[in-house]
C-alpha cells in the first residue's frame, strides 16, 4: 500500500512540475504535425500559428486571430493541473483510510486484550 500511495505522489508531482515543459513540448509537436492536424486545431481553438515564429496550418494569417500556443498551452495546462488536484485530492483520501483502519484495528485489539481479562 505504502508503494502505491509514494507512486501517486510521484504522479502529483510530475503533473504539477510538467506545466512548464509544456509550451516546448507542443511547438516541437506543432512542428512536425501534418497540415491537416494544423488546421483541425486552428479551427478547434479559433486561431492562427502556433507563435510568431512558426507558420499556419494553411501558411497564412490574417492576423485577425491570434496565435494557437497561448490557447493550446492554457488547455493543457488546465487539464494537467486538474489531473494533479484529482490525484492529490485521492492520495490524501487513501492518507485517511489508512490512517482510519489502523486506529479501527488498534481499537478492535484493545477491546479484545480487554475480554481476555
């Protein structure tokens, strides 16, 4: 129990340091995605270009709209934070149960030294 309780932590913990790899991560995936991918994304977040320094999924912009890294690395990072508070939030409810049915037992072992009296 111990080792699934210390991997969870683990987990927590890289989904909250992880947030900050996430632009470059992206950029090199904007990169080497195809042009169709590109543009499903422009569409889906309403913009052009991943940044200033990297082209549209159909090669131009308007500039109307703007870019797709600060959209996309928001979304992520929302939903990384959000996996972290989830695994956070039931790492400390096992903490609990744990803690919970060990004084369940240390109480069941008491009252069963009392009997024996």
């Amino acid at each position: 129990m111990a080792i699934l309780l210390i991997l969870q932590l683990l987990v927590t913990a890289f989904a909250f340091a992880e947030r900050k790899r996430i632009y470059t991560v992206l950029q090199n995936q904007w990169q080497q995605a195809d042009l169709s991918v590109k543009n499903d994304l422009e569409g889906s977040f309403g913009c052009c270009g991943f940044n200033k320094d990297t082209v549209a999924g159909d090669g131009h912009c308007d500039g109307t709209k703007p870019y797709c890294a600060d959209k996309i690395v928001e979304k992520m990072q929302s939903q990384t934070q959000s996996i972290g508070i989830i695994a956070l939030i039931l790492l400390l409810i096992q903490i609990l149960g744990v803690a919970a049915s060990y004084f369940f037992y240390a109480g069941l072992k008491k009252i069963k030294r009392n009997r024996g009296r």
